[in-house]
C-alpha cells in the first residue's frame, strides 16, 4: 500500500484523551469513543496510530488485500480520511452529535464484507462482528457499524434511498467522494481494465438504471460517468461533503468533455 508516512496520526489524534475508568473497578464509561485506552504503536508503514486502529488496518489489509477492482486497502485509508476532514468542516454542534471512533472504523471496514470482495460473504459477516466486539464496541455499535456498511452503497440505493444515521451519512458521503474527482477518474478507468469493459463507444448511449443487477452488466467506462459518478455529488448527505464534492465533480466532468473532444479530434483548431 502506498501512503505516506505517519499519515493515520491524524486520525488518531481524532479520538480524544481517554478519560475511561478500568473495567475491574466496576464503573461505567461515559464515553463511548474513549472506552479503548489509544495506546500508541508504529507500523512500519503507516506511522503512529491507536493501537486499536492499527488492529482494524491490519484486519483490513488481510481481507482486501490483494483487491484490484478499487476496492483495495488504499481505498479504504482514503475513505477514513475523507470522512474525518468531513467532521471537521462540520458546524460543531452537528459534529458533537457524531460518533468518531464509530465512522473511523466504519470507513476502515466498509468494503469487507461486500460481495465483490469476500469469497464467502456470511463468515466475513461472522467474522467481522467478533473482530468489532473484541474493539469494545457497543452491541448497538456493533450493529449500527454494520447497518451503514450494508446500507451505504450506491448500488443498494437505487431503487430507493435508505435512510442513515448521521454517522453512516458521513461514512456514505467519504466513500462516494473517492468515486469522484480524478481518484474518481482513475478508478473508473483501473475498473473498466480490471473487468474487460470497453472504454468508450460513441454508438452505446448510458443506460438509465432500474436496480442493481442492472448496475451489475457491463457497460463502457465513459458511460459509467453518466450512469452513476456525475449523479454523485447531488446525493451527498452532508454539506461538508457537498463542498467537497462541487470541486470534484468539475474536474470529472472536464475530463470527460476532454475525453470526447479529444476522440472526435475537436480540441485541434485549425491554424
Ligand atoms: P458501490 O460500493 O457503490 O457498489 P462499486 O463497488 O460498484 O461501488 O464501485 C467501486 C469503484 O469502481 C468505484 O470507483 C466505481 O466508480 C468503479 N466502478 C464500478 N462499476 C464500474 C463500471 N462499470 N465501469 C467503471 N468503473 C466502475
Ligand atoms: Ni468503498
């Protein structure tokens, strides 16, 4: 995985001091994003980190892997940082209201146990809920981390949306983010290589889609701009992921009219 160094420190300087009193003296914790004491340790490749989260990265790496379809280990780093940079440009009583260390971990395991990715869907789902327990999470949390990972997708929701907490409206918001923009350029590209589609054909109009195993057939890879990524930035939840994704969305859509101008061989004017 390629990120730069010690870029999870900020992160975890998200999660606040722990104020947590110990188990063993039979008081209770108030705090949920505190429970877990955020003992630092390094990894060689990602910095310091909670030494929680450095579990859930790993957990991650062993399930994504060796993914090439953009649903990679990076992808998900990325998500956890879109979504963090979300909560700071929110108005501070909307993000009193959010559940840090929740939307962290949501955005790290987000792609686990997604069809695509697992071999075997059920025993990741099994697996992942144990792995979650063993982070001190609620029950409630545990259940609600995954409510938002089998909710959020963009193929789930189209037929009708539905409705997320404010933390999975952050972690739903983070991912389709890294859709769009050049990563979004980019993996629409690394995706149509991966699966054979083809790249652009002029004759093949984008296809209006009714559900999700209509998002499933092949298509070409420009079309896949005007059958979901340009719909993106008007379904964002929040407005600190709105500011985020205008800036993206433009420079998508200025690639495709390059795209297109390009192939017709209309950006050459004659001298
Ligand atoms: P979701 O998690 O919403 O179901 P996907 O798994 O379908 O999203 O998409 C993962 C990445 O692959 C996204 O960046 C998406 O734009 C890209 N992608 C998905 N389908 C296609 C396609 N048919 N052509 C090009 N890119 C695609
Ligand atoms: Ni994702």
């Amino acid at each position: 995985m390629n990120v730069r160094q010690g870029s999870l420190e900020d992160g975890a300087r998200t999660t606040r001091p722990h104020e947590h009193v110990h188990k063993d003296t039979g008081s209770t914790h108030t705090d949920t994003q505190s429970r877990v004491p955020p003992s630092r340790v390094r990894s060689r490749k990602l910095g310091y980190m909670d030494a929680y989260i450095k579990r859930v990265v790993l957990f991650v790496q062993q399930h994504l892997g060796d993914d090439r379809t953009g649903h990679d280990v990076a992808h998900a780093y990325r998500v956890v940082q879109l979504a963090l940079r979300i909560i700071e440009l929110m108005p501070e009583v909307e993000a009193a209201r959010v559940n840090r260390r929740l939307v962290q971990c949501a955005a790290w395991v987000h792609d686990v146990i997604d069809p695509k990715v697992a071999v075997d869907v059920q025993a990741t789902e099994t697996e992942l809920r144990a792995f979650l327990e063993t982070l001190d999470f609620t029950e409630a949390e545990v259940d609600e981390i995954f409510f938002i990972i089998t909710h959020m997708s963009f193929s789930k929701n189209i037929e009708s949306r539905v409705p997320l907490s404010l933390n999975g409206q952050i972690v739903q918001d983070a991912d389709r983010l890294d859709a769009i923009g050049v990563i979004g350029v980019a993996r629409a590209l690394y995706y149509g290589g991966a699966h054979g589609d083809v790249l652009y054909d002029p004759a093949v109009a984008p296809r209006v889609l009714a559900d999700e195993s209509e998002y499933r057939e092949p298509g070409t890879v420009i079309n896949h701009f005007y059958e979901k990524l340009f719909q993106l930035k008007d379904l964002l939840n929040t407005d600190a992921a709105r500011q985020i994704g205008e800036k993206r969305d433009l420079k998508m859509h200025s690639f495709v009219d390059d795209f297109r101008a390009e192939w017709e061989g209309s950006d050459v004017t004659d001298a």
